[in-house]
C-alpha cells in the first residue's frame, strides 16, 4: 500500500516531538524540509510515496532550490531535515532505503550569491540618507527590491501606470517581455508614495521617461549599472562586506520568504520563473492568495 505524504508527515512529527524531545521550533523547520519536497515533487508532476523518492529526485529538488534562491547554507539544512526524515522511515520500516545517503551536501564554499539577513536589510537600508533626494529615491528603490524580487531590468522598467498601490501589487514586465502581477509590501508603498510627492514631481522629466517611476537627476531612466553602484556604496556605508548586487534583494526575498514557510508555487509566480524545471511546473495562482503569501511570510509586509 502507497505510503500518503500527510499521513507519514505527521507520524514523523510526532516522532521528533515523542522519542527525540525536539523544541517546537525545530519539529516545525524539519516539517517545512519535508513539506518543500513534497510540494517539489507536485509542481514537477511526479507524485511517488515518500518510499520511492529517488537519488535522482532528491538531487532534483535541491538544485531546484538553487535556483529559487536559496544559498548553499540553506540547501545543506534542508537536505539535514531530509535525511532525519528517512532515517524514521527506515526505522519504522516505511521505507527499504534512504535516497539521500548518496547525495553531498552542497559545497558552502562554492561561488554562490550572497544573502542578506533580515537584520542585514535593516541595517543596509538604514543606511540611506533620506534627507536627500536621492537617498529618497534609492531608499524606495530597494525597499521594491526586497518587497517584490524583481529584478534589476524589471525595477529600471517599472512603471507609473503599473502601480496599483490599492490593490498592494505591481505589473511587471519580465524576461521574454512577459507581464506578471507581483504583490508590494506596505513599507515599499510608502517610500514609493514619499518620492514620487516630494521628488520626482520637481524633476524636468525627459521625453520618453514620462512614465517611467525611478529617474536619475536628469529626469532620465536608470541604468543597470546606476543601481548596482547604488546598492554597493550604500552596502559600503552600512558596514556590509559581502559582495552584493541587486540579484542579491531577489535572492534575499526568495530566501525568506521560503525559509519561513510560504509556499513554493507562490514564490515562483512572484519571481516570474515559468518553468524552473525542463516541464511546466506550475499553474496560474489567484492574486489574493499571493498578496497573503507576502502578508504572512515577508519580513517588511
């Protein structure tokens, strides 16, 4: 008989908290370990019991994680959740071998983006000099970064008709110039609101930027590498030494989100990723569900 994943989900549960004496906290982070493969495994189309889970799929899922976002650090931790997972289904005899005995945990050293902490976030924005008018800028600039996880060609191409501040979300153009509605946090609703009244209003905008929300001092577009030597000097005056870029908000969004439980469909359609793997992995999600997602999950919603 198949073994359901709810059933053994919530029989390994009570294991951690019954015969292994775990903390709450930690029985809950070994759940969402599971919970991530489970969902993987769903999005991917493929539906195997938990006993027949393959090296091959375990391999898979992390590197499925990889690209969602998660750094090196916090794939090895979710591949540690799993192994305690087949450990008690080897123990319990729900399961005839452990497919991820064989697979490495990914090397912490490799050449992967950077993360930000939360408190690093903090601690970079609070940086910004807001009594100026590009610091009024930049502070709303990265504050949409981090809320939304767009990336650095969505963020220069974003768009004062695009702004749906009631709604609490943002069209975004994409790669392949693909649309999607991604949900914005209230603190990033706010500066955005304090740039646009106190500053870009007093800015001679030039022709073809009429529509365009963040400008240079020119009333011009942004470059790409406007933003980036942006985010380095402001990382510079917040002490931070990691070596960071834009990307690294979209990581640092991806990560948090996902490490504190949102679902990983939902941080996908968010982050415009319409195929992760070779297959089509997801389907269309409604907008309120994802403006929750950001609401429960997202450190500044």
């Amino acid at each position: 008989m198949a073994l359901q994943w709810n059933i053994i989900q919530k029989q390994f549960e009570g294991y951690l908290r019954l015969e292994k004496s775990l903390a709450g906290h930690s029985i809950e982070a070994y759940a969402r370990d599971v919970d991530k493969l489970r969902q993987f495994l769903e999005l991917t189309q493929q539906n195997p019991g938990p006993d027949k889970v393959s090296t091959a799929l375990i391999r898979a899922f992390l590197a499925w994680l990889g690209e969602l976002g998660l750094s090196a650090v916090s794939q090895a931790r979710t591949l540690s959740g799993l192994r305690a997972f087949y450990k008690f289904l080897l123990i319990e005899d729900l399961a005839t071998h452990d497919p991820t005995d064989t697979v490495e945990s990914p090397k912490l050293g490799r050449k992967l983006p950077d993360t930000l902490s939360y408190a690093e976030i903090e601690q970079l924005l609070g940086a910004i000099d807001m009594s100026t008018p590009e610091g009024t800028r930049n502070r709303a600039m990265l504050e949409v970064l981090y809320s939304s996880g767009l990336r650095v060609s969505e963020l220069i191409g974003l768009r004062l008709s695009n702004l749906y501040p009631d709604e609490g979300f943002v069209r975004v153009l994409g790669k392949g110039s693909k649309e999607r509605l991604v949900p914005i946090g209230r603190d990033a609703l706010k500066h955005v609101a304090i740039y646009l009244s106190a500053i870009r209003c007093h800015l001679e905008v030039q022709k073809g930027s009429e529509d365009i929300v963040f400008l240079n001092r020119r009333g011009g577009a942004l470059s790409r590498v406007m933003v980036f030597n942006i985010i380095k000097d402001t990382a510079a005056k917040a002490g931070i030494r990691k070596t960071i870029s834009p990307h690294t908000f979209r990581h640092s969004f991806a990560t948090h989100l996902i490490e504190g439980g949102a679902d990983l469909r939902a941080v996908q359609e968010m982050l415009g990723h319409e195929s992760i793997t070779t297959t089509e992995i997801y389907t269309h999600l409604d907008r309120d569900y994802l403006r929750q997602v950001i609401t429960a999950f997202h450190p500044r919603s």
